[in-house]
C-alpha cells in the first residue's frame, strides 16, 4: 500500500510525502515530498521518528505521529465488529487500515490521506456529524455494541461520527450548537459509578488548580451522564498539528515513560519552554493529588501552533481513581527508573522542570487548595451524594496528608 499524506495548515492542504506500507508484516516507509522540503517553514511532523530531511526512513511499525491519528481499543472494536458485518469490506491487517477506517473529517490532528491526486482524502462520508441533541441515540448504539447486539445501522452511525483521541471507553464525535467539534464520552453497563461524573469533577478542579484544561460540560441523559469535552485541535474550523507524548519521545506505543523524561522533550522541541515546563509540572502534582492513575504517555499531547515548535494541549482524560481501582492502573512515573510516587519526589524533581524550591512550593499550595475542596466542587456541579462518596478515596489518601504537612 502506498499514499499520499497530506496536512492542513493554517488554511490550506499541503502534501507532505507518501507513506509505504507493506503487505504483510510491520515493515513501514515513509519519504518527504520535494515540494514540501523546499517550502518555506516547512516542519517534520514527527520530530522523532520523521525529522525533515531527504530520503526514505524507514521503520519496524507505524511512525508516531500516524499512529496518533488512528484509532483507540474502542475504535478499533467498531471497525472489526463493521468488517464482520460487512459494513467496512476491507479486513483491517495493518496499523494503518485502521487509521483509514475513520473518519477524515474527525481524525485527530491535521493529517489526511489519499491514494493519490485525484483521488478524495480516506475515509470521508457526507461530513455531517451528529448534534449534541443526539446523544441519547449514540448512547443507545454504544450499549448495543457492549451487548453484541448491533446493527449494521448503530456501526455506520458510530463510525461515521469517528472515534478520536486515546482510551477504551465509548465515545463519538459530536457537533455543538456552535458548530464546534467535541468529543462525547458514554458510559459503559458495567460502570460501578459515574465516570462521566468524575471527569467533568477532576477536569473542573484541574482549571482551580490552574491548570489548562478542554473545554468540557456534563450532560445528563436520562439517568446517565455524558462527558462532552471540546475538541482542542480545531481552531474555526483549520485543523491544527497534534502529536501525542510517547511521539514526541520517540516512545513505542504502550511503552511507559516519565514526566521528567516530557520535561526533557519539551526542551529539545517545546515552543514556550519555560512556561510549558511549568504547566506539566503542575499536571504531575495534580495528578498525584486527584489520584489520576490513568495517566500515560497517549493521555499527554502536543499541539503546533509555530513550524517546528510543539506547546502542551489542554489537559484531558483526567480520572480520578477510587482506591480500590489503583492497583490495575499503570501511571507515568515521576522520575525515569523509579515507581515512587510522593510529594517529596515531586519536589527533588522540580528542578528538572525549571524551578525553584520556593516556586514549586507555591505551585503545590495551590493545586493542593483546589483539590482539597473536591466534595464542594462537586456539589456545586450539582453531583449526587452517592456519586461523591464512590470518588472519596482518590482525593483522602496518604498523597495529599504528605502535601498537607510539606506545606505546613
């Protein structure tokens, strides 16, 4: 397989080179059109594994950057479940069949595909997307699909709607009132508690904290609550570069890694340098202290806004973890060869991120502050007690009693 792959930048579609992909097994190619080296800031797409230079790179699996645009476990169960009822004709054997099974117009990021030039981009639809009002229906068809009982209907419903950004949890593409694209975020049938809930909270408390967050809203349906969070790679309707963490760190997919690690990626290739260092080092302090366990290198992103340069996304997919789910959870570690996890290490970290002693405690001081008034946030988001009570143990633990007797 051979095909073109396009960006949007800033407005326009430009072709940046062809992709080569064998028939079977990993073996992958990719070669930078000569248009696109010899265009004025021009930029590599993936810093890492693509630097923009002449000839073919070649690889053992798909380059990050590719590999971000494609499909999470729940995407790819929508394309298997579309190909065994024969709404997708093609098996998906490789990577990249599943990244061309989505939908161009969600696909996260800014890079699109074709078979050549005359030829539309892969995959499109009618470009409509489904409205916010809709969201009962997408909730009905996500169910379908946990029970095995969909229909052909609820696979080319879902599948025309995308399936965008990391995780396993449901989710489709929705359209706001606004026009804007947003991501909605169901539950699943055997959810032991709100979900949904527990992000809008951890979200809602990481911007107290200080940090930049998505846009997100908590919408009932029926008895159950949607996460709808607005999509950051779209700016009035141009797409914007996104490239996740483990890219940028050249990090194979699923391979952990640490934030002192990102700390040293954004200097190689960060665009506010200072300030990025210290925005993630106040995302590594929050999320010790709202126990955000689900926290890897995929739930980390990078936006360009400058050729060349990479800036921290919004914060997203922040959960805050009850005690008794933590053990099965794996976590960005603090610090490379190292699992610990404490304040005190944070802090001896704090350098790495470029700051002071003095700087780092005020930046404790206030995430502790705003995670410390979880249960009145999130009555006034209007939460059930119940609902409350289930997340008490990600925001009471042994973490934060350490960040009260550091700060004194």
């Amino acid at each position: 397989m051979s095909l073109e792959v396009h960006i949007d930048w800033r407005g326009q579609t430009h072709l940046v080179g062809r992709i080569h992909v064998a028939d079977r097994g990993p073996s992958v190619a990719f070669e930078y059109a000569s248009e696109w080296l010899q265009r004025t800031g021009s930029f590599a797409i993936d810093p890492t594994a693509l630097p923009l230079q002449r000839g073919v790179h070649h690889g053992g699996g798909l380059f990050g950057a590719i590999q971000d645009c494609g499909p999470d476990r729940w995407g790819r169960i929508l394309v298997e479940r579309a190909v065994r009822k024969r709404v997708l004709a093609q098996k998906p054997y490789r990577d990249l069949d599943y990244v061309l099974a989505l939908e161009d117009a969600t696909r996260i990021g800014a890079l699109r595909f074709r078979s050549d030039a005359h030829t539309p981009f892969l995959a499109t639809t009618s470009g409509k997307l489904p409205p916010l009002l809709q969201l009962n229906a997408l909730l009905r068809a996500t169910e379908a699909i946990h029970s095995e009982t969909e229909t052909a209907q609820d696979l080319r419903f879902l599948l025309g709607a995308g399936s965008p950004l990391g995780g396993a949890r449901p989710k489709s593409a929705v359209s706001l009132p606004d026009k804007r694209l947003a991501i909605a975020k169901f539950p699943k049938p055997d959810d032991t508690r709100d979900i949904a809930a527990g992000e809008i909270l951890a979200l809602t408390l990481a911007t107290k904290a200080g940090i930049q967050v998505a846009d997100h809203r908590l919408v009932p349906v029926g008895r159950q609550s949607v996460a709808v969070i607005t999509r950051f790679d779209r700016l009035d309707n141009h797409r914007i570069p996104f490239i996740s963490a483990g890219s940028l760190l050249g990090q194979p997919h699923g391979e952990p890694g640490s934030y002192t690690q990102l700390a040293d990626g954004i200097r190689q290739f960060g665009h506010n340098v200072t300030g990025d260092l210290c925005e993630l080092w106040r995302r590594l302090v929050f999320s010790l202290l709202a126990s955000n366990h689900d926290d890897h290198l995929r739930n980390h992103g990078f936006l360009m806004h400058e050729p060349g340069h990479w800036s921290l996304s919004p914060a997203y997919d922040i959960n805050p973890t009850p005690e008794i789910d933590r053990v099965r959870i794996s976590k960005t570690a603090i610090m490379e060869e190292s699992d610990e996890s404490s304040i005190a290490l944070a802090l001896a970290a704090a350098p790495r991120f470029g700051l002071r002693p003095q700087k780092a405690k005020e930046i404790l001081e206030e995430v502790f502050s705003a995670v410390s008034d979880w249960n009145k946030t999130g009555r006034q988001l209007q939460l059930k007690a119940a609902t409350l009570n289930a997340y008490a143990s990600a925001f009471a633990h042994p973490l934060m009693e350490e960040a009260r007797r550091v700060l004194g």
